[in-house]
C-alpha cells in the first residue's frame, strides 16, 4: 500500500489489516511535507491516524476536548450524540416508546437474542420489520444476546445467525455476539477476547453487504488494560462503525469508577476518531458528563426501570430511595404533579411507570446540560462539580485532570472557547488550554524592551516605553501585559492559588530562556514568590512612569504567540497601522495602505487575516505548518468561499487544533483561500462527514 503526505511518498507495509482500515501503529516510517520521522508511531500515536473509512456516516457538530456533539445517520434517520438509547423489551413495553418520545428520546436498544426466542414476535418482526413492532420510527439498536451470555453463560443462538436475523428485521445499528466477561482471572479474560475477535471476523464474513445496518465492534478486556488496548487496536482495523466498550456494568454497579475510566481512556487512545464510542450498560446520569469527558458519545441502559422497580429516584447527583424523600429535588413533569408521600401510597406498577419517567427525564435533561457545556467550552467544569458528588467520583480527580490525561486530551480541544473559564480547583490548572498557553509562550514570547520588569498577575502595573511588564502567576506560569486579551489569560475567574514546585520550575524555565534578551530585570515590590533565578534581580524604581508603548508592539506580541516566533517580521516591507474600538479602547483591527488587512476578535485576541494577508502569512511560514491540502475536486468552491469539507482533505499539519486560522493549499503547496479549522488535524484526515474549515465569506 503506498501513502502519499504532501505530494510526497512513501510506502508502508501493512500487516494483519482488511482493505478498509489500516493504523498508524503499522508505519514504520513516513515523509510529511519533505520531513522524515523514522518513528512516527512515537510522534502521533495519541492522535488516532487511521485512514478515512467513507462508509462511516458520523460527523461533529462541536467540541470542548474529547466531548463533542456530533451526527449519526442511519436508515431510520439522524441521533444527535452525545445520546442515551432507552432499553425496550421487544416482548414486554413497560413504557411505550411514544411515551419516552416525550421525556427526550430520539432513538432506542432492544434485544434481539430476545426476540428472536420468542416466536410470535420474531414471526411479526420479520414480517412487518423491527420498528413497526417497536411502534417507533426512528433509529433502533439491536443487542445480541451478549448481556445474557455474561450473566447466563450461554445462549442458544450462533453469531451467524443473530448476524442474519439483525439483518432481516431492518435494525438500524447492530451487534455481532462477542464474548464480554463479568470479572475473571487474567487468562479466562484473555480467552474471552480471542473469541470475540474470531467472532468478530466471521461477523463480517457472513454479513450481508448490502445491508444499511450500522455494525458495532465491541472492545473488551475488563479492569486488565493491555487487553483493552490489544483488543482496540484489533478492532480499529476491522469494519464496523462504532465501538462499545463491554462488561463495565459490574465496575459501575460497584461504583468502581476508576477502573472504568481507565478503560475508557485506553480504548480512545486507539480507536479511530470518527467512529462513535458507545458505553455499553451505563445509564446513571451522574457519570454521564465524565464519560463524555472521556470521548463516550452513546450510552444505554435499563436503569431508569430497573431502578424505579425498587423505589429507587435517580438524579445527576446520586440515587436516593423514595421512602428517604420528602421533597423531589426535581422540576421535572412528574416531579411537579405528585407530592412525595402521594407517589408512596400509590400501587407498584403506577408508582414503577411514573418514577421510571422521572428517571428518564432526570438522563435527557444531564446529557442535555452536558451538551451545553460542550458549546460553552465548560465542559471540564461541569465535570469537576460532578466530581463532588461522592467520594468514588472525588478519587477520579487525579485521573481526569492529571498532565498525561490533559496533554491527551489537549490535541483535541479548541482554541478558544465561548465563555470564561472557571477554575473552582487546584486540578484545573492542567486544563488543556492552559497547558497549551504555557506551551507556546515558552516558545513565542516577544521580547521588544532592553528591560523587563516582573509583577504578580493581579497587579495594574503596565508596560510602558521603557520597559515591558511580565506578569508572574500560579495559573499560567507568566503573563506578557501586551497578551492579556489572549484567551484565557482574562477569560477567567478562579479561586486563590499558591505557586507549587512545578509552577516555579515553569518561570525558572521561562526566566533562564529569554532573561539574555534583556539588559536588565527588575521586581515589582509586590511579588513575592521564593526562587533561585528571581532572587537575582533588583527590586524596581517605584517612581517609574512614561506613557504607553505603541500598539504595533502589541501586535507584533499578538501574531509571534498565534503563528509562531519571528512572524511579525511580516509587518517589515508592509507597516501597518493599528486601530482600537473607540467605545471600548480594545485592539480592533489593522490597515496597510488605508484597507484592513487583519481583524482582532476580542473575545480570544486571535487575529483573523484577510484573503491578501493570509497568503502574505503562508509564504512567510514554513510548510508544512498551518496548511491544510485540499483535493482537486473541492479548489474550485474553497476559492469562492465555500467551507472545505473533511471528505477534501487529503493531508494536513499535524499540529493544528480546532478554531486554530488555517492555510488551505493544493498539492504544490500553492495557497487558495483561509480560514478557521473546525476539526483537528487527525480528525480532518479520518473524517467523511462534515466540515473541516471553515472558510471566512
């Protein structure tokens, strides 16, 4: 198989894969733009590259990290994830579909294994089709009996024929039957996983390949992670459209949280990035925003009835029994029409039906807050309050907001977001955007003053001709006074924190880099923090005041910390003039020759070239970075504006993040057009559907 990067080419042996897939991990070595890694593996493996699959019909909508909200499309219409599937019994509705409809569901699970056991159903399912027995229209999931094989230990139907029987009664998403294991021993383990493989190749052998059926891959391997990965990997290179993650019901029910989301965390590492993770079993809506924190985009469960069967109230912050209420902590339509002791006195079934639409409405409304949280770029807020919610949550802190976990999830995370963050934690400060602001300042700060003077970050000393102001903080490492409207250096509210070990090693760090740059550092009086390099300087000369530095130097800062080191030397042969809002005093925009050449957003201070200036940008920066190569086919409408679709892209920088300003160029490395990438490198490459950049009108 050859691999072309950038017009430039290479071959790659692949082993051990089908036609349709096949994983960077199989690639010894590549060329991109020119450039030769020998261990590519090493360099990108957090970042998932697998071939586009075109049959996969999943795209993103939008992102906060691993959490998106994103499209799947299926015979029976859209799922908008991230999304919970309600389980119907297709032989006994203990809540009508119609009835679910209206507290929130789009689309359902049922079991197939189960129907098909029973005759008289499994007679109409073939007959008039899943959905009109289900009474539903909409997209339907189709279990295989695996569940029952876990708790049974056997099932009286084989993989071919569940396959088939999926097949003829027109299921929108199916599962082959795969071996999932409650808990065992390391070896019983790893025998459940090579049957499940071998099943999984003889699932797709005998499918039917005209089938509209959505085929999921389940990865199993228990609490024993190196199986969870083996298993990945295996399945990453197979056919199927999504991915569940197996036998976490029994870690769940025991609130062995931990275990979990390690098991998340490993399958995500190798699963390919546009196939949806679906989290087989988990269904309480208390670890909802986690999961998808995690990248889990489906979930399902019989939770909401087999808890409201033992009197059991669910809630985002818990589960309570009803005879331990007197007050329903919820404004949910039940909740609001009954009284506490009158759902106590009424009859089992009533009493079961309305708790179970309590339930489910209690699931929709969390995963609807978890989608809002995704918009306004909070997700890892929400997830720090559910954190709180019980001891087995809190011990996950480490876990979810330690720096491998966030330099993971950094590759995925916007630039910007749309709201300020909110730092209610010490743990916070390994937010992704902030490590990746410390990241870059250590390799784009702008030095334009012979002396540098050093202040705490809530001080209102600022830069003047004279000197510039560097701003020393237990968040963000330091703070150059011409980048505070960077996001999210004032896009943020936090609580009081103090310098830790590893916050002053940062400034060391920074200080002994660019302290050359300068002819002298001083202190402001104010700060206060004990380190060895900034023990070295002079407290300041508090009389000390001139007036401001000119704006070009602040936009010489702006553009070096946006697009690189040394890239103001663009403005050297086109001196701009710079332009503040006279409302609010804020950078606005740019001109050269009397015609606005780049605008300042002022929600985040990222610089938005126009088409002329991005071009000037793109011969001036190095490939391959920024660039995004489009197909032939999609140069025509990219030139006139028109968004580049994912399916366009034929290779990309594999540096570039989401909302980042981007160069779009043909295989010669000729620009066309700009604009801003609503995916992420990786992401760009795998997927078929949706938008890759979106390209300025």
């Amino acid at each position: 198989m050859e691999i072309f990067i950038y017009g430039k080419r290479t071959k790659a042996l692949i082993d051990s894969c089908d036609d349709r897939k096949y994983s960077i991990n199989h690639i010894s070595s590549l060329i991109i733009f020119g450039e030769y890694f020998s261990d590519l593996k090493k360099k990108m493996s957090s970042s998932n590259h697998y071939k586009r699959d075109l049959t996969i019909m999943f795209s993103i909508q939008k992102k906060d990290g691993l959490g998106r909200i994103g499209t799947i499309l299926t015979a029976h219409g859209k799922v908008s994830t991230p999304v919970l599937l309600p389980v119907i019994n297709p032989n006994r509705q203990e809540i009508p579909p119609a009835d679910m409809v209206k507290c929130g569901a789009e689309a359902f699970i049922t079991n197939s294994y189960l129907l098909y056991r029973d005759i008289p159903n499994r007679e109409k399912a073939l007959k008039l089709g899943l959905h009109k027995l289900i009474d539903f229209d909409g997209p339907i999931m189709t279990d295989s009996g695996a569940f029952q094989l876990m708790e049974y230990g056997e099932v009286s139907i084989t993989n071919s024929l569940i396959t088939s029987f999926q097949e003829q009664i027109q299921s929108d998403i199916g599962v082959f039957l795969d071996i999932p294991t409650k808990q065992g021993d390391l070896q019983e383990v790893q025998n459940a996983l090579k049957k499940t493989l071998v099943r999984a190749d003889e699932h797709i052998q005998c499918r039917d390949p005209s089938s509209k059926i959505l085929w999921a891959g389940p990865i199993q391997g228990g609490e024993f992670l190196d199986l969870v990965e083996q298993s990945s990997m295996e399945m990453a290179h197979k056919a199927f459209d999504i991915h569940p993650i197996g036998s976490v019901v029994p870690y769940l029910e025991r609130y062995n949280f931990e275990t979990v989301v390690k098991m998340i965390l490993t399958a995500k590492k190798h699963l390919p990035l546009n196939r949806p993770i679906h989290l087989f079993g988990a269904g309480h809506p208390m670890f909802f925003a986690i999961s998808v924190f995690l990248g889990i985009d489906m979930f399902d469960s019989a939770a909401y009835f087999l808890y409201a069967r033992k009197n059991r109230y669910l809630t985002e912050f818990g589960t309570h029994y009803l005879d331990d209420l007197q007050y329903f902590p919820c404004s949910c339509e039940m909740c609001l029409s009954h009284k506490v002791k009158e759902l106590q006195r009424l009859d089992h079934s009533t009493r079961t039906h309305l708790l179970a639409k309590h339930n489910l409405n209690v699931s929709f409304a969390e995963l609807q807050r978890v989608k809002q949280a995704i918009i306004e770029g909070r997700l890892y807020e929400l997830v720090m309050s559910r954190t709180m919610n019980h001891p087995s949550l809190a011990r996950l802190i480490p876990h979810l907001f330690d720096t491998p976990t966030s330099n993971f999830i950094e590759t995925f995370t916007p630039i910007s977001s749309k709201r300020a963050k909110l730092i209610t934690h010490p743990a916070l400060k390994f937010h992704p955007q902030i490590l990746r602001y410390k990241q870059r300042i250590l390799n784009r700060f702008y030095p334009w003053s012979s002396k540098l003077i050093l202040a705490r970050d809530y001080r209102k000393i600022r830069s003047t001709k004279n000197f510039q102001v560097l701003k020393i903080s237990p968040l963000f490492g330091v703070i150059p006074d011409e980048l505070q409207g960077v996001y999210p250096l004032v896009q943020h509210e936090r609580i009081p924190l103090h310098f830790t070990e590893q916050d002053i090693e940062f400034i060391e760090e920074f200080l002994s880099k660019y302290k050359e740059k300068f002819q002298a550092i001083e202190l402001h009086s104010n700060l206060e923090i004990n380190s060895n390099i900034i023990d070295q300087f002079k407290i300041m000369d508090k009389n000390k005041r001139t007036s401001k530095p000119s704006d070009e130097f602040k936009l010489n800062a702006i553009i070096d910390f946006q697009f690189g080191s040394g890239i103001h030397e663009v403005f050297d042969d086109m001196p701009v003039s710079v332009h503040r809002s006279p409302k609010t005093g804020i950078l606005r925009n740019f001109t050269y020759l009397d015609k606005i050449v780049g605008t300042i957003r002022p929600s985040d201070f990222s610089i938005i070239p126009s088409k002329s200036f991005a071009e000037k940008l793109c011969k001036l920066i190095p490939a391959p970075k920024l660039r995004v190569v489009a197909s032939d086919d999609s140069i025509p409408f990219v030139s006139r504006n028109k968004d580049l679709l994912a399916r366009f892209v034929k290779n990309v920088d594999p540096e570039i993040k989401c909302g980042e300003e981007v160069f779009i160029v043909d295989d010669k490395g000729n620009f066309i057009n700009s604009g801003r990438a609503h995916l992420s490198a990786s992401e760009m490459i795998q997927f078929n559907h949706g938008i890759a950049v979106r390209v300025r009108r």
